[in-house]
C-alpha cells in the first residue's frame, strides 16, 4: 500500500490536470474493487431504506428515467463497466439527483418537475454517471475518513462505526460534496454523454442557470446546488469544453417529459 501511495505523489507532481485525473483514478481502482464499490453503494441503499426515503412506484416515471439512462449508461460502459441502477425519489419539492459508488442513481421527481427540457434531466444525470465512472465517492470517501474505515465498510465490518457512517452520509443527501475538480470532470462527462446520446449539451449549464435566476443561490429546495455550485466560471468552462470538442445535439424527447409531468401531477 505504502508504495502506491509513493508512485501516486510521484505521479501527482508536476503533470497536467488530465494525468492527474487518470493517476487519481487508478489509484482509486487499485484501493477499492468494483465489488467493495457495490458493496458500499448497497449499504448507503440500505440506510437510506431505514430513513424511510419514499421511492416512486408509478410504473410511468420508472420507465421514463430508465429510457434515459439507457442512452447514457452504453456510452459510459466505455468509460468504465458499471452494474448501473435506478432510483426515483417520491419528492416532489427536493430538486436533487445523486449518485453512490458502484453505480446506483437517485433521481428526485422534483427534478422531473422543474425541467423544462429533456436535454437538462440528460445533462443532469450524465453529470451523476460521470462521477461514478471517475470513482469520485470512493475518492472522496477514502480522503474523509481513510483507507481502512471504508474497506471495513464495504466489508460491512464493524457494523455500529459503519452504519453510523452510512447513515451520516445517506443523511446528507447520500454523498459529500466533490472537490471543483471532480465537478468539472463530471460536467464534462455529462456534456459527452448528453451529446453522444443526441441532446444538446448545454442543457445542464442552462438548467441551473435557469433555476439560479429563479431561486437564487441559497433556495431550501435547491439540494442539489448546495453541491454544486453555479458560478460563472465552472458554466464558461464547460461551454468552452462543449465548443473545444464539437459537442452538440438536437434530440428533445417529443412529448415523454410533458407526459411524466402531467403524471407527477404538474398543472
Ligand atoms: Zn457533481
């Protein structure tokens, strides 16, 4: 262990931000297993059982958000093979989506509810998909609190200490929040998939534009933005990526997003 730590600093001096962002998740594969993810991902899944968090059982918004991340989740297998699945939150006033280590997606309906565009939800969740393709929480978590505690977790180890854990996490909205970096991998992500997938890519950029304006920054149903901070320089960034690599799309949906609205009750 101590001499992968050593290759990863040597790695991490003095090369560009790309390299380090491929050094950073090899690293990440080399402590955490695929398996030891989906273990974790599983036990985040349990407690937030336990929180009574209300999942969707209408069959129409199910298959809705299962439609779009199909057009995703082929593209980001690419990237990363991944066991993905699907969660809608029965929320209609959280506009959040997030996602845990091993490839399980939440999507809250007050997400659906507050899109105006398909090309925004796409945007949203290929953002989501791009962080656990880059295995950010699992980043993220052996940064919080160490090597061992995590591995004892998805070990499912020391039950009293990790369910105490799982339930901190789980109680925050499920995750931590990233580092700038990482969101602006994952906007880059969720830009490609978004375009791969025939959408504009611009969609997760003007969505929280749009809901900036309205809301402001510190709104109590913005969740997701507490996270994920709208600021000029991370919207510029990401048009300058979606320009750099000639990333567009035209694809809307027809009418599937009106039509979940309308079932989630939108006037
Ligand atoms: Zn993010």
């Amino acid at each position: 262990m101590r001499r992968i730590a050593m290759v990863a600093v040597l790695a991490l001096s003095g090369c560009t931000t790309v390299q380090r962002q491929q050094t950073e998740r090899a690293v990440a594969e080399v402590l955490i297993s695929d398996d030891q993810e989906f273990q974790l991902g599983l036990q985040v899944h349990e407690e937030l059982k336990k929180q009574n968090t209300k999942f969707s059982e209408d069959p129409t918004v199910g298959l809705y958000v299962d439609g779009l991340a199909r057009k995703l989740v082929g593209q980001a297998n690419q990237d990363r093979k991944v066991e993905w699945m699907w969660f809608v939150i029965d929320d209609p006033n959280t506009i959040n989506a997030f996602a845990t280590p091993g490839g399980r997606i939440y999507v809250y309906t007050g997400l659906l509810l507050a899109a105006d565009s398909e090309a925004e939800i796409i945007g949203v969740l290929g953002h989501e998909i791009g962080h656990v393709v880059a295995r950010h929480s699992a980043r993220q978590l052996v940064g919080a609190y160490g090597l061992q505690t995590v591995t004892e977790m998805a070990l499912g180890k020391d039950a009293g200490e990790v369910s105490k854990l799982v339930a901190g996490l789980a109680g925050k909205g499920a995750m931590l929040a990233y580092g700038r970096d990482m969101e602006l991998e994952a906007d880059q992500y969720g830009a490609r998939y978004a375009a791969g997938a025939g959408y504009d890519p611009r969609g997760l950029a003007t969505f929280f534009e749009k809901l900036k304006a309205k809301y402001g920054d510190t709104g109590p149903v913005l969740t997701w933005f507490s996270t994920h901070p709208s600021n000029t320089d991370r919207i510029n960034r990401l048009t300058t990526y979606i320009a750099a690599n000639n990333l567009s799309g035209t694809e809307t949906g027809g009418d599937g997003l009106k039509k979940v609205q309308a079932a989630l009750g939108k006037k």
